[in-house]
C-alpha cells in the first residue's frame, strides 16, 4: 500500500506551500494559495488531515449555460 505525504515547501521569496505527493513522486495536491508562516501552513495540513476520512466526491459541470 502507497502513502501519500504532505510536503511544506519554504519558496524562495519567504512564502510558504504545502504539497501531496505519492511515493513516486507526483503532485496529489497543493495548496491554492501561500502562507506567510511554515506555522499556518502546517495548520492547514493539519486541518486537513483531520476532514480527508470524511471527504466525498463531487463531480462538477463546467459547461453549464
């Protein structure tokens, strides 16, 4: 069985991501936006690890008029 693990990035202009990446390497997830600390970032994963057992499927339909 795979596992799946968040990784929080630091970028180059101080900012802060997370990513979900699988065992060979490709982006599961990412965050939509950046943190201003390694700390919020780590809440935000935190905060989501705690809702993925809970998490559904939704299936969207763009092409709505």
């Amino acid at each position: 069985m795979s596992h799946a693990t968040f990784q929080v990035v630091e970028r180059a202009d101080g900012t802060v991501r997370w990513h979900r990446r699988a065992d060979d390497g490709a982006v599961l997830a990412s965050s939509d936006g950046t943190y201003e600390t390694r700390h919020a970032a780590m809440r935000e994963v935190q905060r989501i690890t705690h809702v993925i057992p809970s998490a559904g499927v939704e299936s969207v339909d763009t092409h709505t008029p």
